[in-house]
C-alpha cells in the first residue's frame, strides 16, 4: 500500500504479508528501508503504528510491525527487539518477538551489495572508456586499476558490477574479465544522458574550416594547453551521418587561442561548443585525452566518447550518436568460441 508523506518523493510503500506457522498465524505490515541504522527503527517504528491504526480502523485486525532491509546489522537487530518491532533481512534473518508467534533466526547467507557508482561519469567511466577500447580482450582488475589510474577495490566493483549486468564476463573468479557486449554497454552509455562535459560554452564560429580548426588547436597546445576535439571536429569523412552538426572540442586550460584563431562569439546561431571535462575525465588514463584518434583537425576523442557527446547536444545528435553506436557495433571482433 501507498501512504502519502512529507517530503521528498511524497509518498511511502508498505507491504502486508501473512506468516504461518504450525502453531499460529499472523499479519505482518512491513516497510522497507535500505541503509538501515539503529537510529531509523523509531522514526519506522511510528510511521508503521500510524499506518497500522489506519488499517484497524477500517478493518478489526491486528498487525505486526516489521522492518526489511538487505542487510541487518547486530546493533539493528537489538534495536528492532528493543523497540517491539520485527525485523527481516535478505541474508534469512526473521525475528518476531511479538504478537502470538515467536521467531528467532539470524540469517548467514551471502548477500551482493549493488554499488550505487554511476557508471558513465567520474571514475567509473574511466573504467568503460577502457572497456570499450579493448574489446575481445581478456582484462585484469588489476590491469584496468593500473591503465585507468583507479584503485583496485572500486576497479573491482565497477567490474562485477557490469558482469552482474551481462555486459562483462569472465569463466571463473580467478581469470580475467571480457567485455561480452560492448554494442550494448555503449548503447548504455548513449542512453544515460550522462555528460562527460563539466561545463559547456556555446559560441558562433564564422569559419570552421578544418585548416583553421587545426591551427587552433595548434596555437592551443604551444600554449601548454591541452584539446581534444569532439562532436563534428571529431567525425571521420564516412561516419557523418547528418548535416548541420556543431564543431566543438574539450580544453583543459586557456580557451584564448580557439577564441582568437576562430574568431568565436557568444552570439548565436551556435555552431561551436568549448567544453571543459569533468575533473575525472581530464587524464589520459581512460579519460578524454586517452585513446584518440587522429582526424583531419588534428587529435579527437575516441568513437566510444564522441557517440556519447552527441547523444547529449539535442537536436540531431541523438542520430549520429546511433549510427556511430553502429559503427562501433560493426568493428568489434567476432567471439572467441571455446572447443
């Protein structure tokens, strides 16, 4: 059942579940909460007594006050007991102490954690960038922890996390991991709506001849500053795929030189984008800067991070974005069948 509350969300679940016995039954209201600390059981303790009143009133029957969460701590346990209100958990914990039945049991059973990392910003996506340019190949943690500048144990999650989600894979804990389907964690990526840019400056650029992109980029990095291009910039002959597309490029620095060379205004149309990368994806290791290629302005980003640029800038992007999707899709090496 649904109860409207308070702030954010406006509303909480609870269940209604009966327990049998050989000795008794009982009805058990139940709400879920995850993470569960000792100092939530009262404030869950008096939103189940108010959802509980409600239901005798309409119905004479009397309920148990339960709470689920994934994984009930010791100090959890004793505080649910203390405060006459059951508990139940995905390792196999009940405990009753109310009511006509009596339940004591303390579950031991595994239980996987699904991390809340998102997988297409910050760190994370270090590790997909990585992925992504390695297809068919058989990955250590250790050796994506060591290429992506990320320690081991979030390298580690990220990675069975993905392998929970079919997109990665390995034969046993011991060996390595292998990204199973890279068409679909790309597509993924796409559809996150995720932007790798921190910040987007949109100009208009009288010229974006691939000779002056060039030596913008060039006057750019005499500078000392770092550019990648992206978005039409980073589009080989044979993969646009729709017309009217704005230029833009990622820099880590100074944007004087792409603004002087280019003659960039902040007028519209906007047919040039400056973008700043995320912090964690201004690097090399599986970061914007890694993994490029070279195009007729100079270095762009790799296809894997140029189909996610797209999907992000509206309009007809979110075409070009699917069709490079495809290309990607098209590149990969055929599977390795076992004997």
């Amino acid at each position: 059942m649904i109860v409207p509350r308070r702030g954010r969300g406006g509303e909480a679940v609870f269940d209604v579940a009966r327990l049998q016995t050989p000795s008794a039954n009982a009805l058990l209201l139940i709400a879920f909460r995850s993470p569960l600390y000792p100092k939530d059981v009262l404030t869950a303790r008096e939103q189940l007594r108010t959802v509980g009143d409600d239901l005798r009133l309409r119905s004479p029957t009397s309920y148990l006050l339960v709470l689920a969460t994934n994984v009930a701590s010791r100090s959890v346990v004793d505080a649910c007991v203390r405060e006459g209100v059951g508990v139940i958990d995905r390792r196999g914990t009940i405990i009753l102490h109310e009511g006509p039945v009596y339940v004591h049991v303390v579950g031991r059973a595994p239980v996987d954690r699904t991390t809340r990392v998102r997988l297409f910003s910050g760190k994370a996506c270090r590790i997909v960038r990585f992925l992504l340019q390695h297809p068919g190949r058989r990955l250590k943690a250790q050796e994506v922890a060591t290429g992506t500048q990320t320690s081991y144990a979030f390298t580690h999650g990220v990675l069975t996390r993905l392998e929970r989600d079919g997109l990665v894979a390995r034969d046993s804990p011991r060996t390595g991991f292998t990204l199973r389907d890279g068409a679909g964690l790309l597509k993924a990526w796409v559809r996150s709506g995720e932007r790798t840019a921190a910040r987007v400056t949109p100009y208009f650029a009288p010229n974006t001849r691939l000779e002056r992109l060039a030596e913008a980029a060039a006057a750019s990095r005499a500078n000392g500053v770092k550019c990648v291009f992206t978005l039409a910039s980073g589009l080989l002959p044979d993969e646009v795929f729709v017309s009217g597309l704005p230029h833009g490029v990622y820099v880590s620095g100074d944007v004087g030189a792409f603004e002087e060379k280019l003659e960039l205004e902040r007028s519209t149309p906007h047919n040039f984008f400056i973008l700043r990368p995320e912090p964690a994806a201004e690097t090399a290791a599986g970061g914007v800067y890694g993994f490029t290629r070279d195009v007729q302005p100079g270095a762009a980003v790799a296809l894997p991070q140029l189909a996610a640029d797209f999907a992000t800038i509206g309009g007809r992007g979110q075409e070009q974005a699917e069709r490079l999707v495809e290309l990607y899709a098209k590149s990969l090496p055929p599977p390795e069948l076992t004997p």
